[in-house]
C-alpha cells in the first residue's frame, strides 16, 4: 500500500472540510470522523499498486471447490449448533428507482405477489422452524431506505424469526469546485447526502451497537448478501466449512460467462487472497483480465465473515479498503462521492478464502429485464426458494432487452399479490 504526504493545497482543502462538517447537525460524530478519514485517504493519493507480473492465480486451498465440502452433519442437533451462530444480513439500502419504484427495491414483488423480503423471511422462518434455531435477519439501511422499511417489517412480527435494522453511515456529497461538503451549501434534502458503499457494513455494525449484541449472544458468523440475489441463501456446508477451519472471511465466487467479464476476481498476490477490481488493472491487461480463460471466477457478492475478526480489525482501523470515487451530477452542480466495497476487506481477514459455488447462488435481479426472467416458468418458488425449472434442459437463459419506454413499468405489476406477506406499505410505482 503506497501512502502519499498531503499537499500544502490539500491540507488546506482538508482543513476547511473538516470545519464546515463539524457543522452538519444531521450527522453523528462517528459518522463525521469516518467522512473526514476517508477524505484524508483518498488526497493523500493512497492507492494500492498491483504488479501485473506478481498475481497468481489462486489454489484450491484458496478458492476452494463447493464440491470438495464436506457434507452437512445429519443429525438435527448438529445443524441447530450451526445456525444459532449465524446471523443473516441483507444489504437494504437500494431504492428501485432503475425499475420504476420510489421505495425500497427489496419490497418489489417477485412471484405469486411475495417480495424480495418476503422470500428472505419465509427462508429463515423455514430454516428455524425445521431445526428449532434462532437465525436473526439484519437489514443494513441506508437513510434513503430506513423509514419505509422500518414500516414494512412490522408486517413480521409474528414471524418466527427476529428481525433487526441499522443504518449504514450517511456522508455529504463534495462539491467538486471548491471541495465542500454539499449540505453546508444549502443541498440541506436528501440530494445532499449519499450512502458510501456496502463496504460501511463494518463499521455501521460496531457504530450501531449490533455487533456487540450479538457477540453477546453466541453469534460467530455473519452471511452478507444483496437483498436482490435470490439465489443467497443460507448454506449449511459453506458454515460448516468455515467453522471447522477457522476461516475469518470467505467470498463466494462462481464461475465467469462472458455476461461478467467486468465483474472482480480472486487472486494470490504476496501471499494472501485478494479483490482484483478492473478499475485495478493496468489499461494494457484490461483484455486479459476480462478474459474467461485465465480468470475464470467472479465475485458474487455473498460473503460470510467473522464476527470478532470485524470488531477486531474495525477498532484497529485497518479496514482500508479501496476507494472508489463516484462523480454525480446534482442539480447541474457537480459533486463527488467516496465509497468502499466489502468484498475489498478480503486482503485484512486471516485465513481468508473463496469457494466457487455453482451458479444457482448467484440469480440477481437488478433490472425489469430480470425480474420478468424469474416471473416467467423458467424459474419455480417453493418454501421462498427461486429455482430454475427441472424442465428446461438448456442450463442458458433467453436475453431479454426490453426498450427504454418499458424499463420502469413496474406500476401495473403492483397489488396483485393475495399472501399472509401482503406488504402494508410497498414499492410505490414512480411516474414513467
């Protein structure tokens, strides 16, 4: 990791910063040192330098096989142990606005009138009802997404399965021309703010208090996913795995179709398993990295992490993930956004590992196009699980490209579902 000095002109840009955001009331101090931190990093130049000439393509002992893992222990008690030391959490800060919704994108109907939260719900109600476990669910908000699902989840109460939310931390916007925050110069609404990337799980868990809370109750692994990825669900080989062999962090990975090829890889590099982003790669490897012949696996985003291992290295401050500077354009004014990946925490964790899962555990559904794929018979719902149809024999999907007057049409899809899950308050259609 290559660390550069500030600038006599930075320091003062950062000196000025850190006055106007000791000024913004709407924010905690946790969140304004994170702010500040992470401002200070990405001035200073800091910037990991990958050698194209030391990456390594990763062992089976790095990336392993799922199906090298041993099978799941038979007895029921043995699979109770398991689960009552998992937590569940879902990344819940996305809106579905690229789909026509103002609301949360998890509260958009998938089949037979059940939501993305429904599904997750059922899953884990499920799981503990056959195994007599107590799997919680967290939901990891951001402030775009909290007041509307903290409404949907009342729904659950009589659930069996205890459900918790959070919210990730909520950072001003920079103005670009003279490096401000956004809200000390009147964007005091949401257009101000921005949620800084999933990889503020870490540190939201330990600010919000629910990291230690569930330390305190025996809780050792916790399973990240996207609420959007029907095919996250809870795997008992894959905990059993990482219990067995004390692995602290583990990124699922599956194979790469030519539909990924910009997707992260694993690698080796200097003796320890790491995030290749191509944002990373030198311009000359570009085509080799999106190459399926020599990196042949992608980052699915379903990640399974120690819990002590995230207090341990969160209150070092050593998660100093990559940052990933986002330019927006707000109101003609434009502004910055620094934001983290949590499958970048992979190089910080011991005995660090991928598993390269089959493709069924990674089914996103991140545009309408999607969604009418797992709506259409080729998928199957039973017990909260989407699967492909044992009828089709062809292992491809159709490509679906849908024009742009039909990609937020979403709103004649709503108020047709007849469950126990109907939602009270849901994804509201927004004008097309």
């Amino acid at each position: 990791m290559a660390t550069a000095t500030l600038s006599p002109a930075d320091t003062d840009k950062l000196s000025n910063l850190k006055s106007a955001v000791a000024g913004l009331s709407q924010i905690s101090e946790n969140e304004k040192n994170g702010f500040i931190n992470l401002v200070s990093r990405y001035l200073s130049g800091e910037a990991q330098h990958v050698e194209w000439s030391k990456i390594q393509t990763p062992t089976d002992e790095v990336v392993v096989p799922y199906d090298s893992l041993a099978p799941t222990p038979e007895a029921s008690s043995e699979v109770k142990s398991l689960l009552d030391k998992l937590v569940v959490l879902k990344l819940n800060g996305g809106l579905g606005t690229t789909m026509g919704c103002t609301g949360p994108k998890s509260v958009i109907e998938v089949r037979d009138g059940l939501t993305f939260l429904d599904l997750i719900v059922i899953q884990i109600e499920n799981l503990n009802a056959k195994y007599g476990s107590n799997v919680p669910l967290l939901l990891m908000n951001s402030f775009n997404t909290h007041d509307d699902t903290q409404k949907i989840v009342e729904k659950y109460k009589s659930s069996n399965i205890e459900i918790h939310t959070f919210n990730q931390s909520q950072y001003p916007r920079l103005v670009v021309d003279d490096f401000l925050p956004f809200p000390s110069k009147g964007q005091t609404g949401r257009d101000g703010w921005y949620p800084p990337g999933h990889g503020d799980v870490f540190p939201s868990l330990l600010n919000s208090g629910k990291l230690d809370a569930l330390l305190s109750q025996g809780k050792e692994y916790v399973f990240v996913a996207n609420s959007d990825n029907l095919g996250a669900v809870v795997d008992l080989k894959i905990l059993n795995h990482l219990i067995q062999n004390k692995n602290e962090y583990c990124m699922e990975v599956t194979p790469k179709t030519l539909a990924d090829v910009k997707g992260g890889t694993l690698i080796s590099y200097e003796g320890r398993v790491q995030l290749l982003e191509i944002a990373q790669v030198p311009d000359e490897h570009v085509n080799e990295f999106k190459s399926i012949e020599k990196f042949k696996i992608f980052n699915t985003n379903n990640l399974w992490v120690n819990l002590k291992a995230v207090k341990r290295l969160v209150e070092a401050d050593a998660l100093k993930m990559e940052i990933i500077p986002n330019p927006k354009e707000v109101d003609g004014v434009k502004v910055l956004q620094l934001e983290t990946a949590a499958g970048a925490a992979i190089r910080f964790f011991d005995k660090a590992i991928g598993i390269n899962v089959p493709r069924s555990r990674f089914l996103p559904v991140k545009a309408t196009s999607d969604l009418l794929l797992v709506q259409s018979d080729l998928y199957t719902l039973q017990d909260g699980f989407v699967t492909r149809n044992p009828a089709r024999a062809n292992p491809e999907n159709p490509s679906i490209e849908l024009g742009p007057e039909f990609k937020k049409l979403l709103s004649s899809w709503f108020g047709t579902g007849k469950s126990k899950y109907r939602r009270k308050v849901g994804c509201k259609a927004g004008n097309t």
